[in-house]
C-alpha cells in the first residue's frame, strides 16, 4: 500500500512558546535534538511502505525547524527521501548565512519564514522575538544561498492592529519579492494565553476583519500575485509556484506525516500521534510505532472533507462521486445569490463566495 506521495516531519523545538500557538511545541530541550531525530527516521523506516516511489513534496514544520541543532537538521535532511519540493519553516532570526547554505546543500528548495508583521508593537502582542530587519536579513540570506523560493506568513486582526498598519505590512513583504505569500487572520485557539488576554477583543474585531481580507487580496492581486487559495498567494510566472505539500491537503491527497504529534491520512484511515515528546522517543527507542490516536474515515467523510478543502481553491472543484455530499437546494439558491458556481460538471466558489468562504462551503454540504 504504497500511495501517499506527501511527507509532513515534525520538529517541535522552539526558543520560546508564542501566546497564540497551540501546535505540538517544547521549549529549548538542545541536548534531545539528536535523540529526536533518531526517533524521526526510526518511526520513517517503520513507515517508509506507505510512501510512494516518488514524492511530491517534503515539508518540515514545527514548532522552528531551523531551530533544531545544525549536525542534528543536516543528518535529518540527508536521510530523507527525494522529493519534487522540500520546504522548511523557519522563525526570521534562526536564519544565519550557514544554516541558509546548509538547507541549499541538503536539498531544500523552498523556505517558510515567519514574517507575522514588521511592527515592533504587533510582534510584541504576538510574543514575537524576530524583529523587522531578521526578516529582511533571513530572506537576503537565503537568496545568497541559492533559494529560489521564498514564502512569507503574515497575520491580520493582531489587537490593536489598524488598517494602515496592514497596508504597511503588505508593502513591506512585498519590497522582498517573495514568491509566495500567506496571510491568515489570527485566530483566539482555546487553552492559549493568547486567547485569556486578549479572546474578548478579538471577538469585538470580528466583523472588521472582512475589510481586512478584502485588502490583502486587492492588495496582493494587484502586484502580481494569484490568489490560489482562501490564504495563499504565489507570484505568477512560467513555473508553478503553489505550496505543493499544502496543495495535496486541499486536492484530498494522502499524505503521511512523522514526529510527535503528526498526523497521517491514509486512505480511509486517519492516526494523530500522541503529543507527549517522552512517550514518542522512548517508543522508536524500543523499535516501537508511537503512541496514536486512530481514526476510521468513511467514504462519505472523506467526500464532505474533500468538497471543503477544494473549495478553498481558485479552480472549479471535479464533482464525480461528490454529488451526495452537497445539499441541492442550498447549492441552486447559493448559486442564485452570486457565491456559487456549478458547470460542466464542477463546483466553485465566484469571487464574492470566496470571500465569505467557509460560511458558503458549509451551507453547500449536505
């Protein structure tokens, strides 16, 4: 059963911990590194049969990748399979001229870097240690090194965030001609601290945050960029610059996915690695899978999972075998109100839809 040509590694340490992340994270814990890359490609090698011959896409997320100890990160790379994109997530001011030499020389051909915004005050809210002038210094960096492919996150609807404060980042990002380019509205994650301090006052912003939508995607249309997806946007140019690796989330793809914490769907399975760092070591320690969280997945929820996430994207969605999962009535009167498309066998969100989004896509399921 050799089908899933995606592959997610997981690295989870980080200098500090942000106030709004709730990924698999730890803190520090430099002299585990080695041990935990030995735990990655022992939980690999029990796994390599669920992989394709031949991979789209590598992604190493975190947690910061690039914060992993260097001899550990170049023997990770090093014993990973090929791939037609390998991307690592790198926090700006991880970004020296020998960790970005190191990624060029280990195959890596596209980087994530955490921009979030270039104001002091916001990436104070954002518990944020990069600064500016990190991000523009890691994206220099790394084109000197030889990368090619350069994405940037930016986050929208930080408290206190004004709408000149937006177009400045989007100006500022944009001066670095990346070629990719993801910008999400903050979002208050129960459990955070983030969302202890500051929940009310995102709540209180919400229904400004759709002019700010609006502005990034004008913003970012304008100069060049498509706006593949709900988030995304890649610079548009003779060679497709769309996140592979997230492209095979939202076209439905299998994809298998390493470390604490990761998550695997293959075919109609699902597993979720258990988050506890100790647990996962000591488990490939003794030759055994990690603990995990198994999830069954039906035909029809991978149908409704799949009409979702391909509506988040810019090309009409196949219909075939999915007609079951969309609710008629609602799609003829969505159609109707101008937010919804369907012809010659497919379904897309209009420009319009696109923006309310996920309200639209959840109206359409049956």
């Amino acid at each position: 059963m050799a089908s899933a040509r995606h592959l997610y590694v997981h690295l989870p340490f980080c200098a500090t911990r942000c106030g709004y992340c709730d990924f698999v994270t730890v803190v520090g814990r430099s002299g585990e590194h080695s041990g935990y890359v030995d735990a990655l490609l022992g939980e690999l090698e029990l796994e390599r049969a669920l992989l394709a011959q031949s991979l789209e896409s590598v992604y190493l997320g975190g947690g910061t990748p690039t914060l992993t100890e260097p001899a550990a990160l170049e023997r990770l790379l090093d014993s990973l399979p090929a791939a037609a994109e390998v991307t690592v997530e790198a926090n700006p001011e991880t970004v020296t001229p020998e960790l970005a030499h190191a990624l060029s020389q280990n195959s890596v051909d596209r980087v994530s870097i955490g921009a979030q915004t270039f104001h002091m005050h916001l990436l104070d809210v954002l518990d944020r240690r990069a600064r500016p002038e990190d991000v523009r210094r890691a994206v220099h960096r790394l084109r000197d090194a030889g990368i090619d492919n350069i994405s940037l996150d930016l986050i929208y609807g930080i408290p206190g965030q004004e709408p000149a404060d937006l177009a400045r980042d989007l100006a500022e990002a944009l001066a670095l001609e990346p070629e990719h380019v993801s910008a999400y509205e903050l979002e208050a994650k129960p459990g955070t601290r983030f969302t202890h301090a500051h929940g009310a006052e995102l709540a209180r912003q919400a229904d400004t945050m759709e002019s700010y939508f609006e502005r990034v995607v004008e913003t970012l249309t304008a100069n060049g960029y498509r706006w593949y997806e709900t988030a995304n946007f890649c610079r548009i140019e003779a060679r497709d610059l769309r996140a592979r690796h997230n492209l095979g989330y939202w076209l439905g793809r299998d994809y298998l996915g390493i470390g604490v914490g990761a998550v695997s769907t293959i075919e109609n399975r699902r597993w979720r690695n258990a988050p506890s760092l100790h647990r996962y070591v000591a488990s490939l320690a003794r030759g055994e899978r990690p603990p995990r969280e198994l999830e069954e997945l039906p035909p029809e929820v991978r149908d409704t999972e799949r009409v979702m996430l391909g509506l988040r994207l810019d090309e009409p969605l196949p219909l075939d075998g999915l007609e079951h999962a969309l609710d008629t009535a609602e799609l003829e009167r969505l159609s109707g109100l101008g937010l919804a498309e369907r012809r010659d066998g497919t379904l897309a969100l209009t420009r319009r839809g696109r923006f309310v989004g996920g309200g639209v896509t959840a109206r359409l399921l049956a």
